[in-house]
C-alpha cells in the first residue's frame, strides 16, 4: 500500500499519475505509521531542509557536494549499513515527494553557488521505490531546469525499464553501488541479483544514460583481492567498462555502534582495525588500508582507463596514492 499526504497530493496534483500500487490519501499521515507494514510506502511533506552540505568529517576528503534528504527507510538488510543501526531505522518507505520544495531550495542555493553537485542517493537509494512511484523520473525531470546543476543518484536497486527507455538528462547520473558476487551474497542480503544488477548496468549503457561505478564498502576479507580482480574481469568482459564515467573505491568504515554491531563477524573483521580521530570511525589499521587500495586501483587500471576516485580518506594517506 502507498499512502499519501493529502495535502502534498493537492500541492502537486501529478503526483498520484506515477503510482502504479494501491493508494490512498491520508489527511493526518503521521496517524497511520503504526498502521504501516514492511513494504509500505509513504509520501509525504518534509518538515525541515531537504538539502545540507555533505559531512565528512575533519581531515577527510572530498567532492563538496551537497546531500539531498528525500527519503527514510530502506528494504535491504546489508550487515554493515550504519542506517539500519539507527533506533528508528524501519524497512517502511518513507518519501519527501515535493519537487516544488526541493527546487525552491535550489533556487535559494544557486544565488550563492555557480556550479553544485548534488548527492541523492546517500541517506536513501535512489531507485528503492521508483517502480512504485516514479518520483525519482519527476525528479529527474526538474533537475534538467538547472544545467549548472550535476545529480548523482546512488543505488543498489535494479532501474526499472520505463525509466532506462522514457527518462534520460544529461545533468544527472546513476552511480551503481557493487561489490564482488561473494560479498555481495553474504554481507547484502535483499539486495538485487548480482548478474541482474551487471545486465541493468549494460541496458542503461545501451540507452545513453550517463553511468559510474561505485565499489564501496570494500571489505577486507581473506582473499579479497581475488575476489575484486575477479570481479573487475567480469565488469570488462560484460560490458565496455571504459564507458562509465567514473569509479570510486572506499573502504569499510564503521561508527562506534556499527562496529560493535559487526564485530563477532570474523569475515569483516580480518585485519586490525582503529578509531580514526578524523571522523570518529572505525578504520582498517593505515598501512592495510594504504596497501589495499594500491592494490585494487592497480588491478582496476588494467581493464579502466577512465578516472579512479578514492573516498573517504584523509589527505595524509592519498598521498600514497600516487
């Protein structure tokens, strides 16, 4: 079931047009969330700010980009999600489904920004409920009034085929979020099928939509860098890899809470790990860190000529990159 603000629906009356489940408008939409099941959408009004700067942390590096807040909740149980160890983590979906108010942001932002780069697929995946709703095309249709705007949406769900065939701009990007096969079955339960993931990256590459790649979290385990070269093989030999536009590899970091929530895993716990004083998180010691990512952006250049992104990490350490 999908419900809906009341008050959101009659702000923006072309909203039910993308629908395709079993609505039904709700005046007070905070009334019914106990009422809610697993599976459930909810569309809605947000009460505060929909776009922050992003936050890395002291000494960590970055794009500058901002975060879009659009949505809460998520149907994937992957073991090491810092969201799902959140109190009020639920798998029930919840949108903030005003472009109005997302565009009015915008506006107010671009009179003190020229360009920006929009991250929406941080808090909440970007596709999880597009089949559903079709808010993500909506919103895909605003961001194309901005041309000095750039989106990235981030997901591990699979893009449904009306928007790979109907929807397309040249401002915004999907950046699909992969790991290995074997990571993948076994730290990212509900996630999409690994291979069906692979021919969806093949389909939007077919229709011209602007493609990344996004390896992250890496995870460490015995044998990893098997595992990972495996998987660029595989990449290389499904599609052209070189048509991507980018690859960004992070490492595995945890909060506080994730890590004690992870940490009788012995597979993701191989290695030593510290508490970084840079963002407060839990890192793989530096000198695993350094020889890991030396490793697997070595591998990766031998299939990938395009640009190599390493997230999440101090300044003192990319210098190693080089």
């Amino acid at each position: 079931m999908i419900y809906i603000e009341k008050a959101l629906s009659e702000k923006d009356p072309f909203l039910i047009k993308g629908v395709t489940q079993k609505h039904e408008l709700i005046e007070n939409i905070n009334s019914i969330n106990e009422s809610c099941l697993n599976g459930d959408i909810i569309l809605k009004r947000r009460k505060n700010s929909f776009i922050i700067p992003y936050q890395y942390g002291h000494g960590i590096t970055g794009k500058n980009e901002y975060v879009l807040r659009w949505g809460t909740g998520c149907k994937f149980s992957c073991l090491y999600c810092y969201v799902q160890q959140k109190i009020n983590f639920t798998k029930i979906l919840t949108v903030f489904a005003d472009t109005k108010a997302i565009k009015e942001e915008l506006q107010e932002l671009f009179k003190i920004k020229k360009k920006i780069l929009l991250n929406a697929g941080e808090n909440f995946d970007s596709f999880i409920c597009e089949k559903e709703t079709g808010f993500t095309s909506r919103l895909t249709n605003m961001f194309s009034d901005f041309p000095e705007l750039t989106v990235e949406y981030r997901t591990k769900s699979l893009i449904p085929e009306n928007y790979i065939n109907n929807v397309n701009s040249q401002n915004t990007f999907i950046a699909i979020s992969l790991n290995p096969y074997y990571i993948n079955k076994r730290f990212e339960k509900g996630t999409s099928d690994h291979n069906d993931r692979i021919q969806n990256i093949k389909a939007l590459l077919d229709k011209g939509h602007r493609l990344a790649l996004r390896i992250e979290p890496v995870i460490l385990i015995d044998d990893y860098l098997n595992h990972y070269k495996k998987f660029f093989r595989q990449l290389s030999a499904e599609f052209d890899i070189n048509r991507l536009e980018s690859i960004d590899i992070s490492l595995l970091r945890l909060t506080k809470k994730g890590f004690n929530f992870v940490k009788k895993n012995r597979e993701i716990m191989s290695g030593e790990w510290i508490l970084s004083t840079s963002d407060n998180k839990y890192r793989y010691f530096i000198r695993q860190r350094i020889i890991a990512l030396k490793e697997l952006k070595y591998a990766l250049s031998k299939v990938y000529k395009g640009s190599i992104y390493i997230g999440g990490e101090p300044k003192n350490l990319l210098k190693y990159m080089i």
